[in-house]
C-alpha cells in the first residue's frame, strides 16, 4: 500500500533556523524522504546539509542530479539549480529562475505533485513573498496534503500566509508541533480524492526549460523568469520603492557635491570648486532617467487610461 513519504519543504528567509527545529525533532527511524529548497544566492554558499546533521538524527546531504531516493534522508536543494523529482530519483536542473530564485519551492513542489501525487505531504515555512503557494495548490489538486507554519510566530510570514489564504492548507501549526502533524498525516490513509485532478505537465517540466521553450511560453515572462501575479505586484511595490530611495540617494549626493564645492568656491580653491560642481551634475543627470520615469508611472496610476496609447518599456 502507498504510504505518504514524500515530505516536500520549503523555506526562506529565517528558514535556516526553523528548519534545525524542525530537524532536531525528526526520529531517527522516520520513514519518510524529506527534500528541502531554501532561497539561496545563486553564486553563494550552502552549509545547511552539515547545520541539520549537527542538529538531528538523520542524514543530510546536498542533492546529486540523477542519485537515488532513500528513505530517512534529508535532501538539500544546492545553491543554482532547482530539486526535481522523477520516479525514485532526483534531478537538478539550471532552469530559469522561478519567482525570482533558483533554487525555487514551487519547482520543486510542482514535481513532486507531478511524480508522487498523493504520497506528498508539503511544508512551507518561514519566507518573504509567495514561493510555495502555487506548488502547494498543485500538490492538493494531486490529491497530496500540506502544513504551514504558524504566521504568528514565523520570523518572516509571508510564504506561509501565502499558503494559507490561496492554497487550502491542511494544517497550520506552531513549530513545536511540526513534526507530530506530520507523523499524524503520514499514517492517514491514502484515498483517491475525488476532486484529485491530472497536471499538466509543463508545471513539472516548467524549471527544466530551455530558454528557447520559454520564448514559445505566451504566459510566462520572458528573460528567464516565471512570477506569479501575487510575486509580480508584490516586485512592482518593491521596484517602485528601490527606485525612490535610489533617487533620493542621488540627490543627497548630488547636494552634498554642491555644498563641498561651495566650501573650497569659498576658501579660493577654484578648481576644486569646478570639479565637485562637475560632480554635482553628473549625479543629478543620472537621476533625470529614475525621475522621469517615476513621474509617468505616478501620472498612470492616477490616470489609468492615459498610458492606452503612450510609451512602453518593454514589447
């Protein structure tokens, strides 16, 4: 009989610390397979195999492409290249960043559904943004389950509350408790959920893409990312933000500049003087472009039909 051991888990920022709490509660005899995607720098460094095995009973590796599934292991996305599953073994593929990561929680949840169906049980933990929610969505229509965890008490709720709100969680639950829930769903019986529908496969197949694939992908964004609507409003907020600040950081310098070279005018160093005013435009003629831009983009959101027919940044 097909039992729930395939136990998905995804994380991100103050993920390294939930994840050695949820380690150290782990049995030793735990007969399931846990595979973990954690947001990682692309080009940076991941220790997390060797933090979890200094803390629980099971082994924890960085995932191989092509190795094996073994019951009781712990197996880590490695930095820049996202965790599929395939039948009874694993692949890592440098697909396209996924919501802005690679590794991403939805790539590999995704496949999981795809291969597992209602074997997986998922978990998404403490994060920023959205990751997880849409690979959760098709882990349950797979007929799988899931927890989150407590929003409340995540250092960074987001990607749980993500979870919760559009995803129909099957359990929210405080850390502490983490690993009774799922000792209690993967003893529940497995059934052919009624409402349990097939997925295409593009979801799985989707971070494995080549970029040529992508281009035929009307859909998905095309320099090599996939956002989801949520991810993308949340981006925009954040890139209107970061544009702001980057604006003010320029005018500060750009008066800062001009305050220095009032001080040498002043003290009869002319050619210092020139130099800082020099400066002083420069830096506010890099500004001009942001500025610019953040005035149309306000006058949009004011004026929604007045962009209809006005210029677009990208085709």
């Amino acid at each position: 009989m097909a039992t729930r051991d395939i136990i998905v888990v995804g994380a991100s920022a103050g993920g390294i610390s939930a994840l050695q709490q949820f380690a150290l509660q782990l049995p030793a005899k735990f007969v399931g397979s846990i595979f973990i995607t954690v947001h990682f720098p692309e080009q940076g460094t991941s220790t997390l195999p060797r933090i979890l095995n200094r803390r629980g009973a099971l082994s924890a590796v960085h995932a191989t492409d092509g190795e094996s599934i073994v019951p009781g292991r712990i197996y880590v996305a490695p930095p820049d290249f996202h965790l599929l599953l395939s039948r009874n073994r694993i692949r890592l593929v440098r697909g396209p960043n996924e919501t802005g990561n690679r590794p991403a929680v939805d790539s590999m949840f995704r496949s999981a559904a795809l291969t597992y169906g209602p074997r997986v049980i998922a978990i998404v933990l403490t994060g920023n943004l959205n990751d997880g929610t849409a690979g959760v969505r098709a882990i349950k229509r797979r007929g799988g389950l899931a927890i989150a965890q407590d929003p409340t008490e995540a250092l960074f709720p987001s990607m749980p509350r993500n979870a919760i709100e559009h995803a129909s969680v099957d359990r929210v639950v405080p850390l502490r408790e983490l690993h009774k829930t799922l000792a209690e769903l993967m003893e529940e019986p497995i059934v052919n959920a009624p409402d349990a529908v097939p997925l295409d496969e593009s979801e799985g197949a989707f971070a494995a893409a080549s970029m040529e694939a992508m281009a035929n992908e009307p859909e998905r964004c095309r320099v090599g990312h996939a956002w989801s609507a949520e991810a993308v409003l949340a981006q925009s907020d954040t890139f209107d933000e970061a544009l702001w600040t980057s604006l003010r950081v320029l005018e500060e310098s750009a008066s800062l500049s001009r305050r220095i070279a009032d001080r040498y005018r002043h003290r009869g160093a002319r050619q210092l003087a020139e130099r800082f005013e020099a400066q002083a435009r420069s830096i506010e003629a890099k500004g001009e472009p942001i500025r610019s831009f953040l005035m149309a983009h306000r006058h949009l959101q004011m004026n929604p039909d007045a962009g209809a027919d006005g210029p677009r940044l990208m085709e």
